[in-house]
C-alpha cells in the first residue's frame, strides 16, 4: 500500500506491506538507521520514536497506521548545531556507553518532558522502566532528564 | 416477547447506543479485518428462564471474566494491569514497572499505546504487545474483575452503579458493540500471539449474559 506522512518535518510517500513496522519504513525505505532495532517486540524500547507528539515504540506500528501521520525520530529531535535540551544534557552527564539504545532513551525522555515539564524521580523511573539499557546507564539517564528539565524551564 | 437480534456488530449499532463511553473512543486504522463477527441473541422475556439455568449461566460468565485475558486488565485501585496465564506461573503485575495511573490509559507516566496500538489486527507475535480496534486502557476501577470472587463479580455486574448503568440486555448489546470496533471483548477470543484464548465463545458469553438475566441474575454464595 501507499502510504504519505511526514518524517522530520519532511514530507514521505512510500509502498510497502500494510503490516510493515514504522521501524523499518524508517530504516529501510528511509535510511533513518538512528531508530534502532532492538527487540522487535516492545520489550525494549530502543526503536522509541514519537508518532504525532507521542512516544511509540517503531516496530509496534504498522506502516497502514501511518496515512498523514507526523513522526520525528532522533534524527530531527534537534540539530547538531542546535541539540534538544534532552540531547545536550545527555552529553553534560556523558550519558551513554555502547550507546545502542540511547535514541530510544533520549526520545523517551523528550516525550516525557513534554507532558511533565519537572517529573520526579518516581515518575522518571515510570516513563523509562520501557527503555532497557544493557550498560546500566540509568543513574545518569535520570540525572540527565532532570538536567534537561532545568534546561527546558529556562 | 422475546427480540431476536441477528446482526454484524457494527457502527449502526454503535449509533444506537452511543451512550456508551467506549463509542466515544476513535476508531482504529484499518486493519486487514476492520468489521466484528455475526452476533446474534435474543431478548428473553424476563422471568422466563428457571433460576438453576441462570447460575450454570453465571459459572460459565465467571470463568470468562476471570480468564487472565479479561482479568488482567480488570484490575483494582492500584491501576496496575497483570500478567498471568498459563505461561506465567504466579500472577505478577505487568513488566516495565507499568502503571495505567488514574486515567487508567497511563496518561501520567507512559501511555498504554506507546506499546499497544490501536489496530484491528489482532495477529501479533508471540510475547508482542496485544493490539485491539480500541484504544489500549484498563476498565473503570469499579469493574475489577481480577482477585475476586464469583459473588463479588455477580454484585458488580447486577449494580448498574458499577456497569457504567447498563442492566444484563445492556451489558450483551455493549459485548457486540465491542466486537463491532473488533476492541476488548473481541480480543479475548482472538488474543493473537500464543495466548490462551477466553473460555467458550464471545457467541456463548452474550447468550449466558441474557440466560443470566432473564433469570432473574442469580448470584453464587461465594
């Protein structure tokens, strides 16, 4: 099927398979490798990209879900001249090891801060118990997100 | 009289019931099926079905809603959705220190459609987050379902206070009106990747639902 949405603002049409994971339209079809494939099954959180302004995980949505859709990956969530407060306190708090899941984390957090400009530790550990990291980053990703909070406060 | 009803659950159902809270809810996209089963059932006159007929009724309604496809969603004040089921062992709450929160969708931490999306397509992968033709979310708090007794969920289900005011004609209209946006009920028959689906069938539910009723709701001791 045919299927147009936007990328990173970027306007996209594509024919692929009505089941096809968003996960691989943006990596296969798009060249998007930034979203990153993890597990396949939501059980990571490392394909984590946000679906009009809402935090999904890539490879649980179909490309039929997509008609007119807005997705921004890693890839647009800022610019390296002009990074998102999550992404600049990322590299502050030097948050990432082997750094596979990282994309996910970070747009797991941007999505976070947009509904809770100044969540707790508790609520932190809620929205990002879905992001699993391997090198247990995860002191630093909380550090990091509230560092990103001050950021977006101002 | 009775009322024999043989329809596709569907939107002209859902237009006649849209008092409903769960019409109000966007449908998903389309999927490779995106219409519900024939149900059929007919309106028994009330009073028309002996006692002894509406409880073997109710025993087979409460091993549907205790079934984990439906319990573990139909969960108390803690908000919290369960895993249990044949491949379980022990019941345990949901992985990923999953809270639905008050909204009961996880609007306060993370949404339950970041993993579960809202598509007709119930064929998922094994271990893969369910999908339905609904948005993802837990029941109201005053329909929990899971931990508790046959009585206790008889006296829910007789209380329109706890059934969102639906009486037992109701609650079987609202079982097609679901399987008409192929949503919650429908799943539990049809739960995709190697689940154990709910008991009987969703035809068999909404007959017991009228039996039950027509007889008057009888409900078990304990």
């Amino acid at each position: 099927m045919k299927v147009s949405f936007k990328v990173n603002g970027a306007a996209q049409s594509v024919d692929v398979a009505a089941e096809m994971p968003l996960l691989w339209v943006l990596r296969d079809h798009l060249g998007l490798t930034g979203t990153k494939y993890g597990c396949g099954i939501a059980q990571c959180g490392a394909c984590t990209v946000h679906l009009d302004g809402q935090a999904v995980r890539a490879c649980q949505v179909q490309a039929q879900e997509l008609e007119g859709a807005e997705v921004l990956t890693i890839e647009g969530l800022g610019r390296p001249e002009a990074l998102h407060a999550v992404q600049d306190a990322w590299v502050e708090h030097q948050v990432a090891q082997c750094g596979y899941c990282q994309s996910g984390q970070i747009m797991q957090a941007a999505a976070l801060l947009d509904l809770n400009p100044a969540p707790s530790d508790d609520e932190i550990d809620a929205a990002m118990s879905g992001n699993l990291c391997r090198c247990g980053t995860y002191p630093r990703i909380r550090a990091a997100i509230h560092a990103a909070a001050q950021k977006l406060e101002g | 009289m009775s009322q024999a009803i043989t329809r596709r659950a569907g939107l002209g159902l859902a237009a006649l019931l849209c008092a409903l809270a769960p019409l109000s809810l966007a449908l998903g996209p389309a999927g490779a099926e995106t219409s519900g089963p024939e149900i059929s059932f007919e309106i028994p006159e009330p009073g028309s079905v002996p006692p002894t007929l509406g409880a073997e009724a109710f025993e087979r309604i409460y091993e549907v809603v205790s079934h984990p496809r439906c319990a573990n969603c139909h969960v108390g004040e803690d908000n919290r959705p369960m895993w249990s089921g044949p491949s379980y062992g022990a019941p345990r709450p949901h992985g990923m220190n999953i809270t639905a929160g008050e909204s009961r969708i996880g609007a306060e931490t993370l949404l339950c459609s970041t993993c579960h999306r809202t598509n007709g397509d119930f064929d998922t992968d094994p271990h893969a987050p369910p999908r339905a033709g609904l948005d993802w979310r837990l029941p109201p708090v005053e329909f929990q379902w899971f931990d508790r007794s046959a009585a206790q969920v008889c006296a829910q289900l007789s209380d329109p206070e706890r059934t969102g005011g639906r009486d037992w004609v109701e609650l079987a209209r609202h079982l097609t009106e679901d399987a008409g946006h192929r949503g919650f009920v429908l799943w539990g028959w049809n739960p995709g990747g190697n689940r154990e689906p709910a008991p009987y069938s969703l035809q068999t539910h909404v007959e017991d639902i009228l039996t039950w009723g027509a007889a008057g709701m009888p409900c078990p001791e304990s």
